[in-house]
C-alpha cells in the first residue's frame, strides 16, 4: 500500500552541477535525525575506556590476511601501498603546515570549501564539530583543530557489483588513492584562504568516522555497520579535514534509514558467515546492530574483502531516492527477494540465490586474534604447556618477534588498514 510522506529531504546532486535530489521519507520510517545515541554514555567511555584503531587492536590478523592473497593481488598490495606512502605522509604532517595567506576577518568560508571539495570530485560533504570523544588513543595527541570538514568518494559502482573480487578490491584501495590525492589538494585550499587543514587519512585514521558524517547529515548508520549516504550508500570512501578555519556545521538529517533497515534485513539476512546481528543494541553510547569481528573477518580474509552487506544493501545498489520513492508507492523494499540484488558468488562455494547461503565448519573462523603481540605470546605459553622451556636462544627468538610486532603496532603512517 502506499505511504504517507512525512517530509522530503533536499540534496545537491550526484556530481557537482547536477540538480538537486528529493528524497521522500515514508511517515513510518521517520525516528530521528542522524542515528540514536546516549550522550553521558558517549562521555564516559570516550574518557574512561577511549578506543583503538582495529589494525592496532586487531593486528594479529594481519600478517594473516596476506597468506589468504593471490600472489597477483599481493604485488598489486604491495604496489598499492608503494603509492600510497607519500600521500599518507603528506597527510601526517600536514597540521603542521602554515597558512599560504591572510584570514579575512569575519568571512564564514564554508561554501567557498564545499565549492572546492565538489569541483574536486568529492560527491558527498559536510561540516561538523570533530567530536574528541571518538578519537583513537594512539592519535589523541595529534588531533589539532575543532572543525571536522567530511568527505565522501564514491567507489566505482560496476566493481562494486562484482564483490566479492580481485576487482572490486582494487576499486576499494584505489578509490583512497584518489581521495587523498583530492584531499592534499583541498588542504592547500584551505590553507590559501588563510588558515590550517589536518588530513586524516584511511591509513593513519584518527576516529571512526561515522559518526562524524552523521552529525553533518550526509547519511545515516545502516544494519551493515556502514554510512549509508543518498547517492551511493555504502559504496563510498571516507576522509576528514580538520581545520581551525570559521565553518558552520551542518544538521543531522533524518533519511528514515534507522528505521528502514529493520524492515530489510536484506545485508544482516545475506551475510555469509551471521556477523551481523538482527536486533540493535546499545553500544559504547549508540544504537546499533552490532558486527561481529570474529566472525566477519574470518571471510573477509579468505574471500577477497568479502562486503557482501555492501553489495546486497539496496541503497548501495540503486541509490536513496528510488529506495524511498519505492518503499512510498509500495511499502516494499526495492530489489528484496531478487536476485539482482541478493545473488553472490563465492569463489569455491558457488552461486547463492535468495535464502541460499554457505555453510562453513568451526575451523573456518580460527583466525590470529587480538594484538599480535598478545596472541604471539599465547601461543609461547601454549607451546611451553605441551613441550616445556623452550631453549635460551628460541626464548630470545620469541622476545625479538614480540618486540617487533610492537613496533609495528607503534609505527602507523603508512599502514594501509585491511
């Protein structure tokens, strides 16, 4: 049946210059704007019990993740992470960097750095407070600016199509190339109308960013644990600039995602391996439908970044708009129960259709975990319940792997994240 409407939201077009975009949102998805959270609880852990960036905190799946490669997409890492380092340096040090020119006083220059970001290529951008409360412990202390200026790139959508793949991963890190490329760019600019711009890359990130593109309304948190932004949903590359340059913020929107999602469930239905959950929860101060990293990064590692929530997301597959004109006309989700959108290929398990999914046995998810350093040592330990004390020089052969995968933990510019 069809829906009462019970607002439309406005957006700039795809690319720059395109028209503007109408969004209806149906009068039984609306909830709030942006995604539910608990300030206090935001607060206090953020103070109490900060968080860590994933490949610091999960780094034992690292060296891991490189075993499960092809030796063609190896090199092409290997290659992809040659090119990225001066880009990712540029980006560390890039607070540090004056201003080429005079402030005006009491000139407002957000539309003059949006104007830029879009010509850039950017398709999605919005201005926000950089919330600290998020930020990485490793990183706190080179956080320097108050505004957050957000930025979406989107993924190439026919590579997308093809996930899980080779091709869709090199979409995937080259989309970041591209990005940061544009974000050194934009920095310059920033830095030409008279103030700083602090890059914050994918490979030194500082924050999950998310919550920041949801304060700026340019989406909403999907059931996939990914922004689901109006052109492209999930398909898309995150970076942030911080700058101390005068921006107004934008508002959190209301795309009646929060609520849309629990009547799909196509990503939480389709997801090979059930990481993720049905039923949200409260979550270091969010609501959420929580992912579960041990079982998502399992075949994430051995099915070529998997994201197969990415590809069966029909907002991701056709965009906001005609997802809420037909949920409106229809009270259906577009796409739900099709092929077109539900069907997926794994390389050695075959084709799985609508209600059709792969069975992996328990030795399947027996991946590296933790730090590396902390699973190097259990494994010590292990090793010493079965044979006894290893000898001297095998006990300093274990203390030198244990300091190097500190070092690696300790030394993040560069890293690209798995």
């Amino acid at each position: 049946m069809p829906k009462v409407v019970s607002h439309i939201v406005t957006r700039p077009g795809r690319t720059h210059g395109d028209p503007d975009v109408e969004i209806p949102v149906a009068e039984d998805l609306v909830t709030e704007p942006g995604n539910p959270v608990r300030e206090e609880d935001l607060s206090y852990y953020g103070r109490e019990h900060p968080i860590e960036a994933h490949f610091i905190e999960n780094s034992a799946d690292r060296e891991w993740l490189w075993t499960m490669y092809t030796p063609e997409f190896a090199e092409w890492r290997r290659r992809h992470e040659e090119r990225e380092r001066p880009l990712a340096e540029a980006g560390e040090v890039s607070g540090d960097i004056e201003p080429t020119s005079e402030p005006q006083p009491g000139i407002d220059v957000t539309e003059s750095i949006r104007t830029k970001a879009r010509e850039l290529g950017f398709g999605e951008t919005g201005f926000t407070r950089y919330d600290r409360r998020y930020t990485y412990t490793s990183r706190k202390r080179w956080v320097r600016f108050t505004h957050a200026i957000c930025l979406a790139l989107e993924q190439d959508y026919a590579a997308t199509q093809t996930l899980p793949s080779e091709e869709s991963e090199h979409a995937h890190f080259g989309t970041y190339e591209i990005e940061e490329a544009y974000c050194l760019e934009l920095a310059d600019h920033i830095r030409s109308l008279g103030y700083h711009a602090q890059i914050h890359g994918h490979s030194d990130s500082s924050a999950p960013y998310i919550p920041l593109f949801v304060s700026a309304g340019l989406g909403q948190l999907g059931a996939n644990g990914q922004l689901l932004s109006p052109h492209f949903g999930s398909r898309a590359r995150l970076m942030v600039i911080t700058t101390d340059a005068p921006v107004t913020h934008d508002e959190p929107i209301d795309y009646g995602i929060n609520q849309f999602c629990e009547k799909c469930q196509v990503c939480v239905n389709r997801c090979p391996s059930n990481a993720l959950a049905k039923d949200k929860v409260w979550w270091r101060g969010a609501k959420k439908n929580k992912v579960s990293y041990k079982r998502c990064r399992p075949i994430m590692g051995r099915y070529d970044g998997c994201a197969i929530c990415m590809k069966t997301c029909p907002v991701q597959r056709y965009g906001m708009q005609p997802v809420m004109e037909h949920y409106v006309a229809t009270g259906k989700v577009l796409g739900k129960g099709t092929h077109n959108l539900e069907g997926y290929t794994l390389k050695d398990k075959g084709y799985f259709g609508p209600k059709e999914k792969p069975h992996f046995d328990k030795g399947f998810f027996d991946i590296p975990r933790g730090k590396e350093e902390d699973w190097l040592f259990e494994k010590f330990k292990e090793r010493i319940a079965k044979e006894g004390a290893p000898p001297d020089g095998e006990a300093t052969g274990f203390a030198n792997e244990v300091k190097e995968a500190l070092d690696k933990s300790h030394s993040k510019v560069g890293q690209v994240e798995p």
